[in-house]
C-alpha cells in the first residue's frame, strides 16, 4: 500500500509578513497540472479513471528544473537539529518531444579529503556523480505523484526509497572511506524501510533560488530526518544564511505562526486498486512559552 497527500494552502490568518519562497495557491483548483473527464464520487471513493499531467505542464515543469544548480545540502535529526551540510551541484536537462520528453539529472556531492590522504597536503575537492532517475510521462503519475502549481513555482512529489538520499550521506560524510556499513559511525543514514519519502519545493520569488525538503517518515510513522536543499540556479559561488541551532531563530519563523486553510487530496494506491480522498483543512501554528512550536490539524 502507498499513498502520497497533496496540500493546497490558501490563506493565513493572520495574514503573514511577505516572504520570498511562500507561494499563494489558489483554492478554486488547487491541482492546474491535472486532468480528468469523470468527477470523482464521495470520499475514499475508488479511483474510476487515473489523473494525467498535460504535456503543456510537464514542459513547463521540465523548464523549471532545467539547467545547473549550485547548492548546499542539510541534514536535520527529527527534532530539527542540524547534523550535516555537504556541497552540491545538480545538471538537469530534457530530451524527446511530446509525450516522449524525459528530464534527466546528474548530482554531484563533494566528498571529504579521504583518511588516507597525506597530512598537509591539499588535494582538489573530488566529486560523486549520481544518477537520478529519469522523469517522464509515465514516472510523474505512476511512481512520483508529482502535485504541480505552474503559477505559484511550486511543486512535490513522492520517492519509493531514500536511495538518492543515503548516497548524499554517505559521498559527503564518509565519501572514499565508506565501507558500506549498514550503520557506519559519525552518519545517521535513513531508514532502509522508510513509510514515506516526500519532496516539496519551492522557488524564490524574488531570484532564480528554490528549496527542496525532504521528510522520511520510518516504518512506524514517525519523522526520522529532514532534509533540504538550497540550491541557486548557475556556476556562481553560493551564499546561503546559516540552517544551524541559532537563537534568533524565533524572527525567522513569526510570519509563518497562525491559522492556515487549505485543500488535501490523498490518493491511495494497492493491490486492488486505488482511492481518492480529499478535504478542507486547518492547521494551527503557534510558539509557547518555551520556544517550541506546536502545530495541529483539523479536517472536515
């Protein structure tokens, strides 16, 4: 069974202050990048037809990630505490026409200077490729699930393993003196039976930056890791403010506290088929007396 949930959210109150990777998206059709010719029944109803993204959208979606990225990578434990940052590069690019176009991307991580290497001597920084898988017409429904708001830059999707993932950490920590540990020293890899692997990502609305966070939830349900990249678009030099345990921290988040409004939709897909669920959601952030947030939810 695997399911992946779309959240659409529509307005703050109190409103927040301005910020630049916040999308405002539409309650009237909170998924533009989908198509269907039959209305879905009740909730938990069975799927009758599958949802399809338009070529015009997949291209546009295509476009967006096109390009080379410059990024850093940080690693946070479940609590929000920063375990580790690693230089990344991403090349992403299409090829194909119609409904054949395909995006390919390369990563590349900056491995640590191995314990081998001779003291005191400074070797150029050595890179390790990987290879994402290809994205196509087929992949972003089938596997990915990618929710995609065209207007608002904004888009997530689902992975079935955090293979991708593991080999950031392992490259960037431990990189030519990995051993291939299960569970090596100085790393915390995730699960190898995770519940959920989600990418959500935002771009800057201000300059050609975005966001892409992680959550991997263990097989139990809860919240094993976050993980995010920040990445500009192009080979220049990135300068990124700190994502460490800063007491300042409180500033940074004030616009983001209140009451949230949205829109879900959940689908669900196993042996016997799949099911669609949606509904209006709340969410409530605060901060309490100690500094820590507390976030409910609420559907109807």
């Amino acid at each position: 069974m695997a399911s992946i949930c779309y959240s659409c959210i529509v307005f703050p109150s109190p409103s927040p202050k301005p910020f630049p990777f916040l999308p405002k998206l539409p309650h009237s059709n909170p998924f533009p990048s989908f198509r269907t010719s039959r209305l879905r029944a009740a909730n938990s109803a069975p799927v009758q037809e599958q949802h399809y993204m338009s070529i015009d959208n997949l291209r546009q979606f295509f476009d967006l990630n096109s390009g080379k990225w410059t990024g850093s990578f940080h690693q946070f434990d479940g609590n929000g505490n920063l375990l580790q940052k690693i230089s990344t590069r991403l090349s992403a690019s299409c090829y194909g026409e119609d409904e054949l176009i395909s995006l390919i991307q390369t990563l590349y991580i900056e491995q640590p200077q191995s314990s081998t290497s001779i003291s005191g001597h400074d070797e150029e920084a050595e890179w390790a490729e990987y290879k994402i898988k290809e994205t196509n017409m087929f992949t972003v429904d089938k596997y990915q699930q990618i929710g995609f708001f065209p207007n608002e830059r904004a888009f997530s999707l689902r992975y079935q393993t955090a293979g991708m993932l593991e080999t950031v950490l392992r490259q960037g920590v431990l990189g030519e003196d990995d051993t291939g540990e299960e569970s090596p020293k100085n790393v915390k890899l995730p699960s190898c039976q995770p519940s959920i692997v989600c990418e959500n990502c935002l771009y800057s609305q201000a300059k050609d930056r975005r966001a892409r966070a992680f959550h991997i939830m263990d097989p139990k349900g809860f919240v094993d890791m976050l993980l995010i990249f920040l990445e500009d678009r192009g080979d220049g030099p990135l300068v990124h403010p700190s994502l460490g345990n800063i007491i300042d921290g409180e500033d940074r988040i004030l616009p983001f506290l209140g009451k949230w409004e949205g829109h879900s939709v959940t689908k669900r897909s196993g042996v016997y088929g799949s099911t669609m669920t949606e509904a209006d959601t709340v969410s409530y952030l605060e901060m309490d007396d100690k500094k820590k947030l507390i976030q409910t939810w609420s559907k109807d």
